[in-house]
C-alpha cells in the first residue's frame, strides 16, 4: 500500500492514507470562493464560537458554564475573528520570550539605545518568519524529508544563547577583541556580535545533520539523563541576571559604586535614579511577580496563558505612574524598521564553537520534547511514521532557522513550549492561529516605537518577569529529570556533572587562571580560552560530562537498581513485609482473580500521565 504525507488539503499534514483514497486537490478557482466566503460571511467571519469563554474570569464563588468550547483541530475551519484574536494571543504568550535575549545580549555589548532596538525589532520579525516556516511544513523534492512540523510549533529567541553569549563578550572584552576606554569603560562591540552571530551559524549545520537521523537513535544518544540537567543549569544561571534586574539593573551600577555615574540604577541622569537594591526598585519587580500569580488564579482563560505579559503591563503602569519610565529613546525612534537596518562583521570565534554546539544539542532535544507535547495537545499521533516525520521536520526546520536568524543578525531560534499551553486552554490547534501569531509577531517588528517602548522598560520590571520566566526554565528540566529512574548509576551521572556545572554557576572565574600563556601564537590561546569558556559555562560543562557517562557506564540489571533506589530500600522492603504478615494492614478487597483494582492510567512519551482525559 502506498503512503503519502501532506497529501492535500483536507489531509493535509494531519495523517497518513492510502494514496488511492486522498482526496482530491482543490483548484485555484476553489480556493478563492473558500477565502471570499470566510471574509464575507458571518459563518465565515464570526462564526458560533463561545467568544465568553476566553474573557470569563475565574472568580470564587462565580458560577461557570458547564459546555466546554469547541476543539478546533488542525485542518478544522474556523472563523476568521477567532484565528485572528487565537493568534494575537499566541504572539503575547510569546512576547516576553522573544525580546528577553536581545535586551540581555545588548546590554552586554554595550550597544547604544538604538541598535537595542534594532535587535528587539529584528527579534520580532525574523520570529514571525521562521515561526511560518515551522507551522507551513515544506516536502523536499524525491526525498522522504521535511521541513518544518506542520504544527502551531512557533519559534523565538533562545535563552540557552544568553550564558555562552554574555561569557563570550566578557573574554572578548579582556583579550582585547572588543574594545575598552582609558579609563576601563567597556565600549560597544559590534564584532563581537558579529562573531556570536557567524560562530552559531556554522554551529547551526550540526542540528541541520542531526535531523537526518531518526528520532529513537538521537533520544538513545540524548536521553533525559543528558538533557535534564543541562536545561536546569541554563535556568539557573540565567536567574541571577534576572535578579540582578529585578533590583536596578545588571549594567555597571550593580554593587553599588561610590564614585561615577553609575552610583544610581541606571545612571545617575535617569528619570527617577536610586542605588542599585533600593526599595523602590524591589517594589516595583514585586509587582510583577505578584500580578503573575494573581492573573494565574483568577484570570480568565486568555489572561492565565498571556500572565507573563500582563503581569509586565502591570508593573509598567505603575513605573510609568511613578516616574520611571524615559521617553526620549521612544521620541528619537524611527516609525519603522526592518532586517538589515544595522549590520555587524561576521565572523567564527573559536571559543565559542564548543559552547554553540552544546546549545544546538539542547535546542534539538527540546524541539523533540515540544513536538511531541504540541502532538499530544493538538490530539494527533504521538508515534509512527507521521510523528517521526514531524519529529524531522522540526529539527531539521530548527537548524535551518537558527542559520537563517544568524544571518538575519540575531541569535539562535528554539521551539517555544508556552504556546502548548495556550492551545490546551483555548483548545485551538488550528494552523490559521498559527499564520495570524506569525502575521502580528511581523507587525510588532516593523513599528519600531514598539520596540523602543519595550527597551525603555525599567530593569527592575523586567526583573520581575524575567526571573519569573528563567525559573521556568529550571523547572522544566527538573521535570525532564523526574522522568528518570532514580538508580545508582543515574544518580552517579547527575551527581558528576551537576556538580561542576552548579560550581562554574556559583564561582564563575574558578577556571579564569589555570592557563597563563601570554604568547603570540593566537591559535594556541584561543584554544585555551575555548576550554576556559567551556569549564565556566555550567550547562555546557553538564552536558558534556552527562553525554560522556552516560555512554562509558553500562547499564545496571534489576537487582542492582533496585536494591540502590534510596538508602533506605532494604528497612523500607523488611517493614513492608512485617506489614503484609500483620492482619491490620491487609489490603481492601480484591477481586476474584485475587488481584488489588488498579486504575487504569495512559502515559504520553512527554511524562505526563492523563486519566481518560484531556491533556491540559
């Protein structure tokens, strides 16, 4: 029987089929009734969508509707007003995960207001491209391969990037490749940016051949083991900036310099300038925080999946209010901008290549893990031959992008999870929200008072968000981790490379002094600094250290694993049996087979476990 994938229009990518029973293409003709019917129509329009659901808050004691809103499938028509504002709720979700690098990464080179702006900008639009090449699921021409997933799979900046990028520019800064007043003052460092950018883009053709490899062979090589706690040290690295933030900011008024400008966060000539950890400030990123949790517990369903960005809007308001906020980098911006308005010298940096390569592994491994998670939530297959094509499609897409976002002067691209959340909520996985989150994210890019509203946002507001948003990070590998069986040998693993990923987080320059060449042979030092830079990275550090035991240990027979599950096993297995023998804890009745009743329970490859229901 023959076997065709994204055979049409109405199987479109969501399943397999007999080619003898594809249904047949729609003609050109077709096509245009179908459009003009949907803008022309109330069905087509409006439709009879529950609009009440998604703005119905969740207040004690309120009564709520018993009908649950339609299910929206991936090939399902639905009304344009709804792919419309579905979509404009999944640009929000992920607005705050796209703007977060650049401002981190700019503040690092020490680039002016405007090119910040440029790169938030950039951010936004080369999103809303790639995003479309994901969602869209191309066939290359007499091969079996794919790009993209088919799926609402959107993209955004990589947090993973921000550790090895900031590190990178802080050696650049002190061997002198990036540039440095008399007085030490750190200047702007356009080539350093350039050397990220080029340096990813030559990474990015290691998950571009990754992806030819079938999906079991690369979970074998890269299993949770590896991936787990390599996602937590990004999160736990990243939170400290958050922090830094959260009480005046990361620049050079962090600790609290007597003499200077930067005696006050973040300068002394800002709007409203304080000390870096005044009261104020720690205020301000409270009110982040807690509009967070607080639209996450009575939001209505469109509130509690965009509470991040409400909870920014909240604490912006308020900064605003209080005289925080400084408009003349909004006066000064230009109406529009768009790719290539500013430009860096691309090149490789050495260093950086071990790095960029554990990030685009970790990238890979999320993009298996958010495929699979998206699947599940959009109620499609999560195994055979289609998901395994999904599964190459998307990291093979996810490659191609992080080159193509390198060339488009910004850093890598990942597979964004929080839109999984979004669908299970508003239970749409249609691909037309999809295209209308790529369309408003492009729009956002292209007004760039937008974007230089963004960056005039105080950092102990974004410190609030930020360090709400990099602590998910952390949990989400933890929640890798918890998929792991406890053993000895796992816990040899974890132990082993945790620990000197937690020490380079803890003691960032413990490595800084080993090498003391100071010769002109720049091969030989850039050589040492790319295994500098890779001891003080912690998640690349774990990750190379996880991969390397979890191949050299071989793998433990029961007993063994069973007898080292805790340190307590073999008490716990004696009371146990002490118990069993005891009348008083005999177990409820059983059934006639003499077997205890057991709750039947499915299990996603994800982790999660759903009872009968719908994952959410």
């Amino acid at each position: 029987m023959a076997v065709t994938i994204d055979q049409g229009p109405h199987d479109g990518p969501d399943m397999i089929i007999p080619a003898n029973e594809a249904s047949p293409k729609r003609s050109f003709g077709e096509h245009i009734s179908h459009i003009f019917k949907a803008f022309t129509t109330k069905d087509g329009l409006v439709g009879d969508y529950d609009y009440a659901f998604l703005f119905t808050p969740n207040i004690p004691f309120m009564s709520k509707p018993k009908r649950t809103a339609p299910f929206f499938g991936l090939q399902d028509r639905m009304p344009v007003i709804l792919a419309l504002l579905l979509g404009f709720q999944h640009a929000l979700a992920m607005l705050a995960g796209i703007i977060t690098p650049p401002i981190i990464i700019s503040g690092s080179a020490n680039f002016d207001a405007t090119t910040e702006q440029y790169l938030v900008s950039t951010s936004l639009i080369v999103c809303g491209i790639l995003s479309a090449i994901q969602v869209t699921r191309f066939h290359l021409y007499k091969t079996p391969y794919y790009i993209g997933t088919g799926l609402i799979s959107v993209v955004g900046t990589s947090f993973a990037i921000i550790p090895v990028a900031t590190k990178g520019l802080a050696q650049m800064y002190g061997n002198g490749m990036c540039p440095t007043a008399a007085d030490g003052t750190k200047l702007p460092c356009p080539e350093g940016y350039g050397a990220i950018l080029g340096t990813a883009s030559l990474c990015a053709l290691l998950e571009i051949g990754l992806s030819f490899m079938t999906p079991a062979l690369l979970k074998k090589l890269f299993p949770p083991i590896v991936t787990g706690p390599t996602v937590t040290l990004i999160g736990v690295s990243l939170i400290q900036s958050g922090l830094q933030d959260w009480a005046g900011g990361a620049g050079g008024c962090f600790g609290r310099p007597e003499t200077g400008i930067f005696q006050n966060c973040p300068t002394n000539f800002a709007p409203h300038p304080l000390p870096w950890g005044s009261a104020e400030f720690i205020g301000l990123g409270f009110s982040v925080f807690v509009s967070i949790i607080l639209f996450e517990r009575f939001g209505a369903p469109i509130m509690k999946s965009l509470s991040v960005i409400l909870g920014l809007l909240v604490g912006c308001i308020i900064a605003a209010a209080c005289g925080y906020f400084d408009r003349s980098g909004i006066d000064a911006a230009p109406v529009a901008s768009f790719i290539w308005v500013h430009i860096f010298p691309l090149s490789v940096y050495g260093p950086l290549i071990l790095p960029l390569m554990a990030v685009y592994l970790i990238l890979m491994m999320e993009a298996i893990g958010d495929i699979t998670a998206t699947c599940d939530v959009s109620r499609l297959q999560v195994e055979g031959k289609l998901f395994d094509s999904r599964i190459q499609g998307g990291i093979l897409a996810d490659g191609i992008n992080g080159m193509l976002a390198g060339l488009c002067t910004i850093t890598p691209m990942s597979t964004f999870a929080q839109n999984n959340g979004v669908i299970a909520l508003t239970r749409c996985a249609n691909r037309k929200a999809g295209y209308a989150a790529c369309f408003f994210l492009i729009v956002m890019g292209l007004f760039s008072k937008f974007a230089a509203a963004l960056t005039s946002i105080p950092s102990a507001v974004l410190g609030g968000m930020t360090t709400f948003l990099f602590a998910s990070v952390a949990i989400s590998g933890i929640r890798i981790i918890a998929t792991v069986p406890f053993t000895r040998r796992t816990r040899f693993i974890l132990t082993a490379a945790m620990s000197l990923g937690f020490g380079a987080i803890l003691v960032p320059n413990w490595f800084s002094y080993v090498f003391t060449y100071t010769g002109g042979n720049k091969a030989k030092a850039g050589f040492f600094d790319a295994i500098v830079l890779v001891l003080e990275t912690g998640f690349a550090v774990t990750a190379f250290i996880a991969v390397v035991l979890n191949l050299l240990l071989p793998e433990e027979d029961i007993n063994e694993e069973t007898e080292s599950l805790a340190g307590d096993i073999a008490d716990r297995t004696e009371a146990e049996i002490e118990n069993a023998e005891d009348p008083k804890f005999a177990h409820p009745s059983k059934g006639e087979s003499g077997e205890s009743p057991r709750i039947a329970t499915h299990t996603h490859q994800n982790g999660e476990s759903v009872d009968g229901g719908e994952k959410v």
